[in-house]
C-alpha cells in the first residue's frame, strides 16, 4: 500500500497562526497546475524504484518484483485545496488515476476551508469520488476566529458541516484550536458540546502553538494581541481527553480523535512507516528508504529543473528506529517491542527497553506485555519520551 499527498500552496489571505507554506494569491494558479500535474506523470516510477526496508516489508510474491503498490489514500492538503474548482480537482484526479493504481475504496481526503464551500461545491466533489472532508473549522466562537484571523464566522462554520451531510459526506473531520488567551473552559467546553451535537466521526485538536514565521508570532512580540499562555492549553487538554471518552471517541494520536474504525487511513500511514509520495511545493515524499521535499517556492517549483526543485535525504538503520519510536510514540498503538526485534534486530528492541524502564519507573511512559505507550496525560510530552529512547 501507498498514498499520495498534494499540496495546493493557495489561500485566500494568510491566516496569523499559519506556519504552513502557502501564499495568499492565485496569480500563479495556471502555471502551479501545469507543473503539478507535470510532476504526477514525472514520478511515476518513485515506488517502482524503493528499496525494501524494516520499515517497509513486503510480502514474499512481491520481494524482487518492481511493482508499484496500490494507492489507498489520496490527500489534498495546503494551503486551501478548496480553491481548486470541481473541474480542477476532476482534472487532477483523473490523472493520478490513470498514471497510479488507485484502490478502488481508496480514502480521498480534501482539506477545505468554510468561507471557500457552498452545497453545490460539496456536491460536485462528492460527484468526483472524494469521500472525506477536512475542515478548518478552528473554532464556533467568533472572538477566537478574529484573534485567529480567519476569514468566516460562526455561523457559516455549521452551515457548511450542513451542507457537508446534505451533499452525502459521512466520513467528516474538522479542526479546532485550544489554549486561545480569547477562550477559557466554559467556552472549550461549549466547543465540544457542539463538536459532539453534530455527530461528526472524526475531530483533529491542536494547541495553538506559535510558528517562527507565523503573523500571531510577530504581533504577540509586538504587544498588538494577547500571548499564549501555556497552563490554559494543558487545562483545555485534559478537557478535550476527558471529554472525548465520555463521548466514545478513541483518542488515538495526541491531536486526533475518532468513531471506532473511522481515524484517518492518510495520517496512519505516516504513522506506520507506509511509503507515500507528495507532490507540489514543500509537499514530503517516502519511499520506505529514504526522505525527499519539495522546494518551498511556486515560482522554482513551477521552472521543474530538478536539481532545484527537491532535496533528498537516505535514512540510516538508526535514523529508521528513530523515526519508528518518535511517531508511534503519537499513537495510541505505541511501540510494539515483538516487531522491533523481529523487523530491525535485537540490538534494537534490547536498546529501546533498556532506554524506557527508567522513564516507566518515573511515570513518564507505559507498558502493556509488548507494547510501550504513551496515557493521555503523557501525551503531550510525546517529544520528550521520544528523546530519551533514540539512538545515541
């Protein structure tokens, strides 16, 4: 299996807490196209072309054969995917179809934003076989979306999750933001409360945290706008964590809740090492050997030479454990010590339990028979756990 990610690098204005890399213009839409679509056929071969590796096995009628794996999921992230017209997004996938064997029951992701959706767009990418929705949604309260500089209201949030259900999306999942110095718990609570009338499968939570080149950053530093304080987002957290059981969501990485069975097939497999390849400016790819990035610029990537358009990095046997420890850390699956062994040698799993009895001792980690995992409440020091077990 394999996925693919496109990064569509446009938005309509720079939201303040943005670290991601995108530009609030259309002006090179055409040109940003062309070569995206010059770099889907380009790559082709990049699956062809991995070399097998502990984090990648492949079944024995596949070991020696240059085979591209089925794709099962399909990610349009950014930026704001949902300024791509219905004939765009077709155009796009169409041709990942007829150049990549996409599983027939693939999970098709677009991220949207709500003042760029109305029923008729919905319904046209429904028509276009996408069959998740990601939408910024941030927050129901109007005061938090202008401290975050988001371009729709409150109301128009819940209209446009209407609007989803209305056009036949099931598999929906928005996005909201705590530890906002406009919020305090009663209204994180009320938050949640209307996270949890809607009935939504699936809920993507984050801190808000300050990015180095972001606008809040600047205006923080600047005095302009309130600072974040640090005790509010824990407080928020454990709300979030608590309140999430209660109404029978598995948390099940430390930003992501869902229904049972509905977690996000795309982001798991980042996860579990699953190789994907990303196309467009600053998008990441995988082959299950090493790492490659885009550049962060339309304007070179749009030129496609490629000596300019990429950077690429081999990743080492200790690079490869770890990768493994830091992002199964972030799930709720955790270390599995059994595959640590049998995959990557015992050299490895003997390292990794040496390494995590004192942080287990001391409250920092758990442990299950094979598994080492990380509670709710050592969730949010996934970092700092992850540190102590990697490889010296």
């Amino acid at each position: 299996m394999a996925g693919i990610y496109i990064h569509i690098p446009f938005c309509k204005s720079k939201c303040a807490y943005c670290g991601f890399y995108s530009l609030p213009s259309m002006k090179l839409k055409e040109c940003f196209l062309e070569a995206l679509k010059a770099e889907i056929v380009a790559r082709k071969d990049y699956f062809k072309q991995r070399s097998h590796c502990g984090l990648d096995p492949q079944p024995p009628s596949l070991m020696g054969k240059h085979l591209n794996p089925p794709i099962n999921t399909i990610y349009f992230g950014g930026g704001t995917p949902s300024l791509l017209s219905i004939k765009e997004i077709g155009e796009l996938l169409q041709l990942i179809k007829e150049t990549y064997p996409v599983a027939e029951k693939a999970e098709i992701t677009l991220e949207a934003n709500p003042d760029t959706l109305s029923l008729d767009y919905l319904k046209g990418l429904r028509l276009l076989g996408v069959n998740r929705l990601s939408i910024g949604i941030q927050s129901f309260f109007d005061n938090d979306l202008k401290y975050l500089s988001r371009r729709h209201d409150s109301q128009h949030a819940r209209q446009c999750i209407d609007w989803a259900k209305q056009a036949g999306f099931s598999n929906i999942s928005i996005d909201l933001i705590y530890g906002l110095p406009t919020s305090n718990a009663e209204q994180w609570n009320r938050n949640l409360d209307l996270f949890f009338e809607l009935n939504l499968p699936h809920l993507s939570a984050y801190a808000l945290t300050l990015e180095p080149n972001a606008i809040l950053t600047k205006l923080i530093e600047q005095g302009k706008v309130p600072p974040v304080n640090e005790e509010d987002a824990l407080r928020d957290y454990e709300i979030l964590c608590k309140r999430a059981v209660e109404n029978g969501y598995l948390h099940y990485e430390i930003s992501n809740f869902c229904r049972s069975g509905l977690h996000s097939k795309h982001n798991a497999s980042y996860w579990f090492g699953t190789p994907y390849v990303g196309f467009g400016p600053s998008a990441h790819s995988f082959d299950g050997n090493s790492r490659q990035w885009n550049v962060s610029s339309v304007d070179r990537y749009c030129v496609r030479i490629p000596e300019l358009s990429y950077e690429k990095e081999s990743l080492s046997v200790e690079q490869h454990y770890d990768e493994y420890v830091m992002l199964r850390l972030r799930t709720h699956w955790g270390i599995d010590l059994k595959w640590l062994k049998r995959e990557m040698g015992e050299r490895f799993s003997t390292y990794c339990e040496q390494h995590a009895q004192p942080l287990i001792d001391q409250g920092r980690l758990s442990q299950t028979r094979e598994f080492l995992y990380l509670t709710d409440q050592q969730m949010l020091f996934a970092d700092g756990v992850a540190e102590e077990l990697f490889w010296e």
